[in-house]
C-alpha cells in the first residue's frame, strides 16, 4: 500500500462538496502521489533525504505532472501513484531554482484529467480555498488565504509574492491549492508559522501558479528557464533580531571554502550594509552571473572578518536525473 494514503483529514476539516463550485472529485483526480529516490552521494540528501514522498499535479494530458522541486532535486528514479492506484515511473524534466517548480514526465499513460491552471494573481487574503495532496477528498482540507507577501528561504530562494494558507495541511509538499472555481492556484511548499487572529498557527507556503506560465515552455523543452543563472554562495542563513546570521554553510560550497562559518553575522554584502535576507538576496543578484567574486563583511565574535566568496552555479553540485 502507498504509505501516502495511511491518513485522512478529519471530517469537519474538509471541504464541504455541496457548498463547493466545482467538483471535488474530479479535481483530486489530477493529483498523484510522487516518490522520488536520490542516491546517498547527492548534494541534497544530507540535508532533503534519499526518499521523498509528496504529491504532483497532472497539468497537460500528454503526463506533464507539476510539483515543488525539492521533491525530484538529483531524483535518480520516480514513481507516480494514480487515484486509482496504478504506478507510473517518471522522469524529472525540469527543476527550476527561481520558482520551486519542478516537472516531472510521466513514462507511461496516466490517463488523467489536468487540472485547469488559475490565476494565483486573482485569488485574495480571506478567500476559502481547497488544500490537498493525492488521495482523494479524504486528503482535501478546507482552507483560506491569511496573506499574500514576500517569502525569503534560507536556502538562497526568494518569492516576492508567496500565498501562505491556514490551517497547515499536513502532507503539504507539491499539494495543489485548488481555487473556488476548481482552477489551480499554487504548489505547497513549505510548513510555517502563520500569526492570525492574534496568535501562531501552523500554516502552509505555497508557490503561486502564475510564476508557471513565463517558464513552462523553456523548462518543457531546455530544462531550464532562459534566463541569467544566479551566483550561489552555498550560505545556508537566517534573519535574527535585524541581523542576518549564517546558520550552516553547504559542505564543499562556496562560502565553505572561502572561510565563511556558522555563527557569523553577515553585516555587508559587496560593501553594502544588509539586514533583511530578501535585500542580501537581491543586491547578491544584482553582481553578476554565477562566478561572480562576492566581498562580505562577516562579525565572528568581536571581530570583523572580510571573506572574497568566489560564487558558483548551484546546478554544477547537482546530479543529473536518470532514465528508468
């Protein structure tokens, strides 16, 4: 049995399909359970794990499957679980750093319905939306829209405008957020902390679906968006009390070798003072393409330490996906 299905919502948490305009069903039809194996040499499996398990959302009848990247990031092998239970190996098409999205390519007929892409640009704070993973409508939960704001990950990743969603879904990663009209509105990210109605809950990030549309045609036939790659610094950090601070490095990355450790206080990036991780992000941008030298001006202690990172192309660490 697919572990994926061991669960349900419980009842009074799902959606209600007589106060829905569209059919529940059918929607939960194009999303299909994703287990992704990556081998123990990968960059990410330290950090994301050999197996990964999540959900992926049928987009174009020829098995185009769009989920969150990190699912298939170095993915050697996939498998795809039907409504109906059939399994259907995949290949991992397209990773795009930028957005999150990843694609996947069914390797054989999934026979399903695709589910109609929304507009996430229309959707508002308040709005009643549907949240849900493979498995039917016992896996659909019944959620609203709490903000819509800029997201920075620590990981080097920045939305200027993410949905976040409450209550938290519990299997959320590459879940479809399902709009009142039954469209597809985003891609479920990540687990949060949501501050709504003056306390914190848990909540869901998701990836909006318009950020899909200027890629899909580049990553569908090149792999990739054609646009500038980024300099990575392999810098994994966090904001705290105004101050960015670098909480791990990758193993072999570029801040690595260039000395930068974690604990240290990133105080300026190519001479500029940064205290918010969106504006380190966009000013690391704005330098130049993935070889770029980057000065920062680290606090270690009570001393300032200047480290040059020589920045690189996070793909280069990558292993590239496998055919079955």
């Amino acid at each position: 049995m697919d572990s994926s299905t061991d669960w349900e919502i419980p009842e009074p948490l799902r959606p209600k399909p007589a106060m829905l305009g569209f059919d529940l069903d059918a929607a939960m039809a194009a999303i299909v359970s994703v287990r992704a194996e990556v081998p123990e040499d990968g960059f990410t499996a330290a950090t994301l794990g050999t197996e990964r398990i999540g959900s992926g959302v049928v987009i174009r009848a020829d098995g185009i499957v769009l989920t969150i990247g990190y699912l298939i990031t170095e993915a050697q092998s996939i498998w795809m679980t039907t409504i109906d239970g059939r399994a259907i190996p995949g290949h991992a098409l397209a990773y795009d750093q930028t957005t999150g999205f990843g694609l996947i390519q069914a390797l054989g007929k999934l026979g399903l319905p695709a589910l109609v892409r929304g507009a996430s640009a229309a959707c508002s704070v308040g709005d009643a939306v549907v949240m849900a993973s493979h498995g039917g409508a016992s896996h659909a939960l019944a959620t609203r829209i709490a903000a819509k704001r800029e997201f920075a990950g620590y990981w080097e990743y920045l939305l200027d405008e993410a949905i976040f969603t409450v209550p938290a879904h519990p299997r959320w990663s590459g879940g479809a957020l399902i709009g009142p009209d039954g469209h597809l509105l985003g891609i479920g990210s990540l687990l949060v902390q949501e501050k709504t109605e003056g306390k914190q809950v848990d909540g869901n990030m998701i990836v909006p679906i318009d950020l899909l549309d200027p890629v899909l045609n580049d990553l569908l036939t090149h792999g990739q968006a054609r646009r500038p790659q980024r300099p990575w610094l392999g810098i994994y950090a966090a904001e705290s009390s105004r101050h960015i601070v670098v909480g791990g490095v990758a193993p072999g990355g570029p801040g690595e070798r260039a000395g930068v450790k974690r604990g240290d206080v990133i105080m300026e990036v190519a001479g500029e003072p940064v205290a918010r991780l969106a504006d380190m992000y966009r000013l690391l941008w704005r330098l130049g393409g993935p070889k770029v030298e980057v000065p920062l001006s680290l606090a270690r202690g009570r001393q300032i330490v200047q480290a040059t990172v020589q920045a690189a192309d996070r793909n280069d660490f990558m292993k590239k996906p496998g055919l079955h």
